[in-house]
C-alpha cells in the first residue's frame, strides 16, 4: 500500500517517518524491518515498512536524493537523540 500523494522529498521527511514507525504511530502491526527499495514496474524510489514474512505493510515515494542520501538512516535508524 504505497500513497501516491505522500512523497518524500527531504531527509527530516524521512527520519519522521522512520519514527512514526518506531513510535506505533501509524498504527501497523507485524513491523519487522524498513528497506528502501525500487518498484520494478517503472523504477519509482520508496521506503518499504515489511512485516515478518517480508511482505509490504506500507510504503511511500522517495525522492532520488533522499534514496540515494537516505541509505543510512534507514539502515542504522533515527537519531535516537530525537525521539520523543
């Protein structure tokens, strides 16, 4: 389930949204990981929540520059600093 209206374009964008899901914010169950991954249909960027079987419980849209500058936080998570 990918919104096609909510794109993110900056990397604040992006750690808020890996805190969202952190937090239980958006109200997803089963969350086991968050990748950025590529849609093979056409190449559009997006940040994919997966639940433990792998599978897409949410994403959205990314920007080329926040997926390609982006790859850490996703990896290594927010800043912890800024969580509240």
């Amino acid at each position: 389930m990918i919104n096609e209206n909510e794109i993110i374009t900056t990397l604040e964008e992006l750690e808020a949204f890996l805190i969202s899901v952190e937090n239980g914010g958006l109200g997803l169950t089963n969350v086991a990981g968050i990748a950025l991954a590529t849609n093979n249909a056409d190449g559009r960027r997006f940040v994919a929540v997966l639940d433990d079987k792998h599978q897409l419980l949410m994403g959205r849209w990314v920007t080329e520059e926040v997926y390609e500058n982006g790859k850490d936080l996703v990896r290594n998570g927010p800043n912890k600093s800024s969580l509240h």
